[in-house]
C-alpha cells in the first residue's frame, strides 16, 4: 500500500489514535515519514512515548507485536508496548495499524565500532536467550523457518542454475559473463551445503514446538540495537521468525566479512565468546552455523538484483563477492 501524508494529517492521524489510549501529546514529533511506515514522538506524564504505523497485515503483526510483548514480559529488552483503552496491542484506524511503545533513551550502536560491536553481540544474545517459549496467538500469522534450510538451499541453488541458463544465451552482457566464470564453483558450493545439512544435527535441533525455539529478528545491527548505561535494547521486531541463533549470526558475520573483504577465523571465534557469555551455543548449534556460512548466500543476495530484479549490478561487483564466497572454504575447513 502506497500511502503519502503531509505533516498536518500525520498530526491529524496520531491525535485520532492517541485518542484510543486516552491521551493528548505534548511535543509530539514525526521522526520518519516513509510511505505507510511513520513514526511519531511525544511526550507524556512524564514519559517518552513512540507511535508507530505498520507496513504489515494484521495476521502479521499479531504474531511480531505479541513476540515482542512476550520477550518484554520475560524480563528481555524491548521496548514495551502499551495497550490502549480497549486493551488491545494493535490500534486499527482507517484500515491502519498502529502500536504504541515505550521510547527508549540511549543512543544507536555502532557496530563498526569494536566495543558497541561487543555489545551488541551479548544483547542479542541475551535477546535470543528471552526469547523462547512463545506461544502466537490465535489469528497471527506464524512466521516460521525451523526444518527449512534444506528447501531454501535447494531453491536458491535451482533458480542460480536455471539464471545460468538464461546468462549463457546471452553471454556478451558484462554481468552475465562474469556470473558464468563464477557460477560453477558456487554450485559446488551450494550441493556441499545441502550435503552438509542433510548429514548434520539439524534435524534434531528443528524437530520441536514451535514455542520451545529461539526468535530471530533476522534484520539485526546498526540502527535497531540502542545502548543505555547498563544494557542494549532490541528495536524494530517486525520481522521477527522462529530459527535457530545461527540465523541472525550468520548475517552479522557474513556482513562483517563482506565489509572487511575477507574472512577470518580468529574474528569467528571472538564473535562467538562474546556471544556465549549470554547464551551459550551448543556444539550442535555450531555445527549448522557453520554449514549456514559455507552457503553461498552473499553470491546470491547480489546476483538475484540482475536476475530478479532487472538491476545492473557492476561486473567486478559480482567477481569480488564470489572471490570472497570462495576465500572461505579454507577459513571454515580450519574451523573445529
């Protein structure tokens, strides 16, 4: 849904909201304005208060807004969220969904920096450690990726060798060229995953309730993790999916390598002591994270923008990410 408001009916629409928690603002702010997504700032009683108007479907964010009342609940920090007259989490006005937290004062990680690095890795730690045991509501959309690494792989090999297919017809296009003197070996990287997977604890790890699995929040670094005195506070949970730690750590240290134009071990290592220190990892959990990097899933987040997207991406673009796809197979073969 393509929304724009002016500034008049953004105030318009929060005052119409804020009317169902029997409030009228002081200060109130809009700190962002992007399409159907805004955010609204306001003081209180003497508190800073966020309003904010979801993209997502009502199924949607039934299931992402109670996860986050939940880790909430558990003593996990999020953000709280404050019902409103009718005690409802989710405010619907004019087909609109809206939910309003509680601000929190500190300031964004930097996670280019070593020591908000540092804690950022322990707060998500302790994120993915609050966050078991949730039970969706009914009517929420589950979000789901336990038991599904295996279709994921396979698809995201099968549709790089039908986009071989379509480069090879037309093997004079820059990006196409370059894909084709790399695609083989990413394959081969690809098979030895789903290989891997099949042969690994997976199983075991994924084969239970849903409420007994970790949360990821599958989108998480600089700019939804915010340090106060004392802790780390975890934002913007929209995304959030039952999976294993692995996922949201392969990310992170997928990006860090992607950033640093290489992998390293001993960076590994230290991400996972910083992680442990909240929630130690078993040697299973380890084993499919492992397996998680040696996919090739930075190959494909850059390929799929020529083929699925119809976006031209710089040819030495794709060179240096396959280069670095396959730089790591000796880092992760030293990895025990």
């Amino acid at each position: 849904m393509k929304v724009t408001n002016s500034l008049s009916e953004l105030m318009d629409i929060a005052s119409h909201v804020l009317s169902k928690y029997n409030i009228v603002p002081q200060d109130i702010k809009v700190i962002q304005n992007d399409g159907l997504k805004s955010l609204w700032r306001f003081n209180y009683n003497g508190e800073t208060l966020c309003l904010k108007r979801l993209r997502h479907t009502l199924e949607k964010a039934t299931f992402s807004v109670n996860a986050q009342r939940h880790i909430y609940t558990k003593g996990g920090k999020v953000p709280k969220i404050h019902l409103n007259t009718s005690g409802e989490a989710i405010t619907i006005h004019n087909e609109q969904l809206f939910v309003l937290y509680e601000w929190i004062h500190g300031r964004d990680l930097n996670f280019t920096k070593s020591a908000d690095f540092v804690r950022g890795i322990e707060g998500l730690a302790a994120f993915h450690a609050m966050s078991t045991g949730y039970q969706a509501p009914e009517g929420a959309k589950i979000s789901t990726k336990l038991g599904r690494w295996v279709d994921q792989y396979t698809s995201m090999r099968n549709r790089m060798e039908k986009w071989k297919g379509i480069a090879s017809e037309n093997p004079s296009h820059s990006g196409y060229k370059t894909y084709l003197q790399y695609i083989d070996g990413i394959i081969a990287l690809c098979n030895q995953a789903i290989e891997q997977l099949e042969k690994s604890s997976y199983g075991q790890l994924t084969n239970k309730a849903l409420h007994e699995s970790t949360m990821c929040h599958q989108d998480y670094g600089s700019g939804n993790a915010i340090g106060t005195t004392d802790d780390v506070y975890i934002i913007d949970l929209d995304g959030v999916t039952y999976d294993l730690p692995a996922r949201d750590l392969r990310k992170i240290i997928g990006k860090r390598a992607e950033k640093r134009g290489k992998w390293e071990l001993d960076d590994i290592h230290n991400i996972l002591a910083m992680y442990n220190k909240n929630n130690l990892l078993s040697s299973e959990d380890k084993e499919v994270l492992k397996i998680d990097m040696l996919f090739p899933h930075w190959f494909f987040g850059t390929i799929k923008n020529i083929f699925a997207k119809n976006k031209s991406v710089n040819p030495g673009k794709i060179a240096k990410i396959a280069k670095l796809e396959q730089q790591k197979i000796a880092i992760l073969n030293q990895w025990h």
